[in-house]
C-alpha cells in the first residue's frame, strides 16, 4: 500500500458513506464508481429509524430529501392482515434520491468521483486498462454481486438463491389511501414482497422469490403475479392499475445471509460485500452506513493493516441480526409459514422486539 489517497470503489450507499466518512476524518478519497448516471437501485426503499439516525450523522437531512413517513407495518396472509406500530417512524424512499443526496455530500466534501469498471487482484484495485490504482487503502463498496478478482464462495447464494423483483407504481389515490404511514409485506409460499410510498407520487413494490418458485411460474414475474392474485385479494387490489406490459426490473443470486468474515491488510469489504442481510428486514441500507462507519474508524486508528481485525469484528457484529432476519424470512416462504407469522406478529410485543433483533446497532 502506498503513501496515496484511500480508494473506495463503489458509488452506492456504503462506498458514498465510507467518501463521507473518510472526508470527515480529513482524507478525502478517490470514489470509483462504474455507472456514469444515478440510477433507481431495486430495493425495498424502506430505511429503517437507525438507518435515519446514521445518515444524519453523515449530514444528511432525510426530512429535506422528501419520502414517505412509516409508522406502521402490515403483515398480509393473502386475505388476513396484521398490523403493528413500528417501534419508531421510518421512511419509504427511493434509491434514486438517497444515493443522490449520499454522492452529492462526498463531493461536497472533497471526494473525487471517476467512473470506471475496478478489477481487483488481491488488495489491489486496477482500472479498465489494467492500470493499477494508488491507494493507501482500498473500500470495497461493489455491492451483492462479484467484482472480478474479489469473489465470494461459489454458494454463497444457496442451493435455491433468492431473485429480487421490482416494479414502480404510480401511488393513485385509493393506493396512497391504503398504504398511508405504512409498509406492507405480503407474504406467500416461497417468496414475500414489500409495498410502500416513496417520493414522486410513487408507491414502489419490491420481491424476494425463491428461483424455484420463479421458474414454476413459468420464470416471468408477471405470471408469478397471474397465480398470486388468485390467493392475495388484498395484494390484487394493491396493484389493480398495473399495466399488461409492466416493466419488472430484476435481479438474480442474491447471497443472503453471507457475511465476510476475512479479508487481506489494505482491503476492507463494506456494505453487501461485508454482509448481505435478508430484505425482509429493511436494514442493508443500514449496514452498508454501519460498515462504512466501523472501516473508516479502524483505518484512521490502525491504518491498512486493520483491516482483517475490521472485518472479523464487524462479521460478528452483524450475526444476530443477519441470523434472525434469516429465520423470519425461511418461516414466512416455507409452506404455511406465512399464517404462523402473522400468528406470531399478533402476540403483543413480538413485532418490536423482531423489529429491535433485526436492526444493526
Ligand atoms: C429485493 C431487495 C430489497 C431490498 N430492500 C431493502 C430495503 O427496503 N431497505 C434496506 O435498508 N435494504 C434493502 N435491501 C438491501 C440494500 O439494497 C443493500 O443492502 C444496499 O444496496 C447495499 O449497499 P451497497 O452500497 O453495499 O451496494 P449497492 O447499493 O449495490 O452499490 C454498489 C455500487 O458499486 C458499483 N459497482 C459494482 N461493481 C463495481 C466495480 N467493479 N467497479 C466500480 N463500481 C462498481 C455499482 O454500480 C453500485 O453503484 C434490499 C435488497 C434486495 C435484494
């Protein structure tokens, strides 16, 4: 590792929170991220009351962005629902304006922003053209999938890894009247998906299937979506104006329940790639923050050789939460495991504490 500035590659939210954190701690970096343009990231867009506390310790006013406040979750058993206080306000928003307003406040504070695809061989990251780039330390911020060089275990995902759906909706007034201050989850053999109101008049609809699941509905979300509206009136209703011709965005392999636990001296892996919790829990965004955090601490105390006692410490900080969103989401997709939730969701207290046991502290 040389003398150089750190390297976070990776312009999403742990690799703009890691620019941020590191300009705080007054060592701007190089942010190399490979999409030219902000996009719409797929994901639930639910950021959870830590997850608002941590981008506010960013200096990110999520009140000023806009969103949807959430007071309330929904637990829907195709006709039955169970509906609980959220232990404290969260708020529906798009990927598109919070990784705008996380990129636009590294910039702010001296982050350089180039665009490039990063290769990584070992602990050192190299562009398109096989150039090396100096670092003087590397945070890899690249998200669920591989980045060439840097791979997971081939099984990470599982034997029956989960495909993430989404489809954006306009919030018509009888859908912004149903979802008003709340999130729903619909949940159904083999898969569940979340529903909310975001900003820009939109409500958007996210799922996490089963591949299986998926291919016996023919392997397109709109019939997975034909046979779910046979069994969940409530979620037909939800999306009764969506088009014949609707466009799902989707994306396959998620690895949930992995977590990093190792890592070379100068390499500290955040966000997805430190940890990849289910979606049920609405709390990724909320470890990418968290993981940004912890790295940047351990650098400007230990410099590039802490990143292995880093990584280690912050697998384990992540265990309990990625362990019990796990079992909540393997109940809810087992057959009949979705009325045994919304059984257990309907004992007083038991949502806030699954709510509390989910969250990264
Ligand atoms: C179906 C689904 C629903 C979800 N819903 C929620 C939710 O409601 N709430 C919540 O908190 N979390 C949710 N999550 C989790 C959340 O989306 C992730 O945990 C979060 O995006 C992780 O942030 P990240 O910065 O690590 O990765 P990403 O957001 O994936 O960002 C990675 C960035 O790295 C860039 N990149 C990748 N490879 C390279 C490369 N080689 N060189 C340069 N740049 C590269 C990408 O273009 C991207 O911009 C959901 C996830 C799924 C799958």
């Amino acid at each position: 590792m040389s003398s150089a500035r750190p390297l976070v590659i990776g312009g999403g939210p742990a690799g703009a929170a890691a620019a941020i954190r590191l300009a705080m701690a007054g060592t701007p970096a190089l942010l190399v991220e490979r999409n030219r343009t902000i996009g719409d990231a797929l994901c639930g867009g639910f950021l959870s009351w830590r997850t608002l506390d941590r981008l506010r310790a960013l200096g990110v006013d999520p009140d000023a962005i806009g969103g949807h406040r959430v007071t309330r979750l929904a637990l829907i058993d195709g006709t039955r629902e169970t509906v609980r206080a959220l232990p404290y306000p969260a708020l529906g928003l798009s990927r598109y304006a919070m990784d705008t307003a996380l990129i636009e406040r590294a910039i702010a504070l001296g982050t350089e922003v180039r665009h490039a695809t990063v290769r990584m061989d070992g602990a050192e990251a190299f562009d398109e053209s096989g150039v090396a780039i100096p670092a003087s330390a590397v945070f890899l911020a690249s998200g669920k999938h591989e980045t060439r060089g840097a791979s997971r275990p081939r099984d990470a995902a599982g034997p029956d890894p989960f495909v993430g759906i989404r489809l954006r909706l306009a919030a018509t007034p009888a859908l912004a009247r149903a979802l008003d201050e709340r999130i729903e989850m619909h949940m159904f053999e083999g898969g569940y998906c979340g529903v909310v109101l975001q900003d820009g008049a939109s409500a958007n609809l996210c799922m996490a299937v089963r591949k299986s699941r998926l291919a016996r509905a023919g392997g397109k979300p709109a019939g997975l979506f034909a046979e779910l509206f046979a069994t969940h009136p409530i979620l037909r209703e939800r999306l009764a104006e969506m088009p014949d011709d609707a466009a799902f965005d989707a994306i396959g392999h998620v690895p949930y329940g992995w977590r990093a636990r190792e890592t070379l001296p100068g390499l500290f892996r955040l966000g997805d790639q430190a940890g990849c919790i289910p979606s049920f829990a609405g709390e990724g965004i909320g470890i990418a923050l968290a993981s940004a955090e912890a790295a940047v601490d351990a650098w400007v105390k230990g410099g590039a050789e802490a990143a292995p006692e880093y990584q280690r410490r912050f697998g384990a900080h992540i265990a309990g939460p990625v362990r019990t969103a796990g079992l909540v989401t393997k109940l809810s997709v087992r057959p009949s495991g979705a009325s045994v939730l919304a059984r257990l969701a309907a004992i007083p207290g038991a949502t806030g504490l699954a709510g509390r046991l989910t969250r990264v502290s």
